[in-house]
C-alpha cells in the first residue's frame, strides 16, 4: 500500500487579491519564505507511527495552480490543512477521490467543522491525531476504513509520542526544522486557536525525547535552525530549564513562543542565551487594559502583564535574544485606534532598545516586533 502525506502549507498568508491591490508590509515576503519552509510535523509525527510495510511519500502544495499530481499512484492520501488553505485542501481532496483514491483529512479546521470536512473525505480524523492513527492505519488494511475517528476523549502521553520521520524531507528545501517540545497551554485565551482545541490537556514532552528528535535531526542538516512547535513552550518553567540546559551542548540555534512570564526568571534567561535561543514569539496582545481585559478567561493574567510589557521587552533584549511580538486587532473594547496604539508601543519600544541594551550589556539588540 502506497500512502501520501499532504500538507497545504507553503505561503499560507499569502493572498492574491491583496498582493493585487498592493499590499506590501515590511517583512511580508520574508516572513512567507519562513512559514513556507516550515514542514508538517503532524505529518511527519504520524509517519512515524506508520508500519514499514506502507510505503510513504511527503508532499507540500503551496498552490493549487502548480500542482500537476503526485508522480506515483497511491492508494490513499492523508492531507493536512489550516483554514486559510482549506478550500484548496477540498479541491484536492475531491480530485482524489473522483481518481479512486482514498482520502483523510485531518487538523485544526477539521476538527471544528467535521461534518463540512467528511463531504470532501473517505474519513477524518477530529482532535489529535496520535490515538486514532493506529486504529485507522488497522482498518485501513482490512479494508474497514470508517468516516470518523474522534481522538477528543483519549488522552495522549507525550512520553509516548514516535519520532518524526525527518527522512521524507528534501535537505535543501527547509531554512528551519520543527520539534514540539509541550502541548497546551494553561491559559485560556478567548481568541486562541492552538492545540488545545485538539485537546484541553497540557502536557509537557520527556527531555531526553527532544534532544533524541534534535539528533536525528542533526544527522540529516548538521547545524540546523529549530524551531519549537509548541503553543507555550516556558508555561512549565521546571520543565523549560531542564530543557535548555540540555540544549546547551547541542549547538543550535532555535526559535519558539510563550507568554510574557519568562521574563520574570532571570536564570531562565541566561540559559537561554546560552543554549542558541535566538527569538522568541510573545503574545503580547495589545497595548490597552481596555484590550486585553479579559482576554485570558481563567484569571485575567494578560491584562494584568500590561505595565510590565516594555521592561520585559527591555530585558529578554538584553540577553541578546529579539522579540517577535505579536497583537491581535480588533479586541473588544478596541476601536480603530488600535493601530495606531500597537504601531506608537512598537516604535517606542524599538527607541528605548539601544538604552537598556547599553546599560546591561555593552552591545545592541535587535527587536522584531
């Protein structure tokens, strides 16, 4: 049995009609060069669940326009698709199965509409992929394939999750690769749309796990870029220094996303320097306490992170780490001059840079907001 792994990735905000119109934001082609070489670690973790007697194959489709058909026959394709793809993703999904050819979708979107999505598949799988895939593998053999899978009541044990097959990338295809070190997050965001919508549980995965999959990573790209695909990667502060440190030897630089709170923790920031932590991604929100009052559901941690925001910034930037910050627009209790309010925090934030860089550390660092 042949089965090939489809991601609807590539340059996901990417947008014709825009790109038309002339929207041309600073950044925007280089940060769709990065999301575009990012791979499906879905995907890739799923492969890695996948008895040796199923061929596979991996494949990225940026765009239906380029897209000629896979070069071999396959018996069954599993695609993976965010909302802003998924359209493209049913257009394929449908071509296939008109061709005779078995389809499961499967991910974020999925999960949230399954009965849109099982109009344009053999099966689907709704929450997270890792408990049902044997099952559907299984049945799929026995030619018992059913329509649904729901993973949504079964816990996962991060403890037991499979290494990803890095093997079915192309080399030179990828500016970074992707580990996922926990899953989850803590907080309840109103907005948010992370894995906790495939499950509610938050999980932190064995460090001996991540440094095993960073290895096998290495035997492939030997000074790669890592990025961690998690949701909150210091929510767990525990967990995170036991993970830097062992990062430290390793000899990578990496990239990944959390709250705020880490700022708080100075040791935490040194190692982190010192393992390759290049960037990190905050959520910082907005720049109001009319916006972020009430954004964080369970507490209301974010909105009382306000006044702390631009010496955080300050400080992780002192380390020599940047900081991607990241706002949502159109909160409520925000009006229209929210865009000027994030655009005058940005500016001020980048000015007061070079003061506080001098003072702690001698040198300048960079900020990316």
């Amino acid at each position: 049995m042949k089965m090939a792994l489809i991601a609807m990735s590539g340059l996901r905000a990417y947008n014709e009609e825009l790109t038309r119109l002339g929207l041309t934001l600073p950044g925007f082609v280089e940060r769709n060069k990065v999301i575009a070489s990012l791979p499906s670690l879905g995907l890739l973790t799923l492969a890695g669940m996948t008895p040796a007697d199923i061929e596979l194959g991996y494949f990225e489709i940026e765009n239906l326009a380029g897209f000629d058909g896979l070069p071999d026959d396959y018996d069954v394709v599993a695609i993976s698709s965010f909302s802003a793809q998924i359209k493209d993703a049913y257009v394929l999904a449908d071509r296939f199965r008109s061709a005779g050819v078995r389809v499961i979708l499967g991910g974020l979107h999925v999960t949230a509409r399954p009965d849109e999505a099982l109009q344009h598949a053999d099966s689907i799988i709704i929450g997270e992929g890792e408990p049902s895939w044997p099952q559907l593998v299984a049945d799929l053999k026995r030619g018992q394939l059913q329509d649904r899978y729901d993973s949504r009541a079964i816990p996962f044990d991060l403890a037991d999750a499979p290494m990803p097959r890095y093997d079915l990338l192309e080399q030179e295809a990828y500016n970074r690769l992707t580990v996922q070190t926990q899953r989850g997050c803590p907080f309840d965001c109103e907005f948010c749309a992370s894995s906790i919508r495939l499950s509610p549980l938050f999980r932190v995965k064995p460090v001996e796990k991540i440094i095993a999959e960073i290895r096998s990573i290495k035997e492939i790209w030997p000074k790669p870029f890592i990025e961690f695909a998690d949701d909150n990667t210091f929510a767990n502060k525990k967990h995170a220094k036991q993970l830097v440190r062992a990062l430290i030897p390793e000899d990578i630089r990496w990239f990944t996303e959390s709250d705020i709170s880490f700022a708080h923790d100075n040791e935490l920031l040194a190692l982190m320097r010192d393992s390759g932590c290049a960037q990190v991604l905050i959520g910082l929100e907005n720049t109001t306490r009319e916006g972020l009052n009430g954004v964080e559901q369970k507490s209301n941690w974010k909105a009382k992170q306000l006044d702390y925001y631009f010496e955080a910034i300050q400080k992780i930037q002192g380390y020599g780490i940047s900081v991607n910050g990241c706002f949502v627009l159109g909160l409520d209790g925000t009006g229209p001059e929210s865009f000027r309010q994030v655009l005058d925090f940005v500016k001020t934030g980048y000015k007061n840079r070079d003061d506080y860089s001098m003072k702690r550390r001698g040198n300048y660092a960079r900020c990316l907001m």
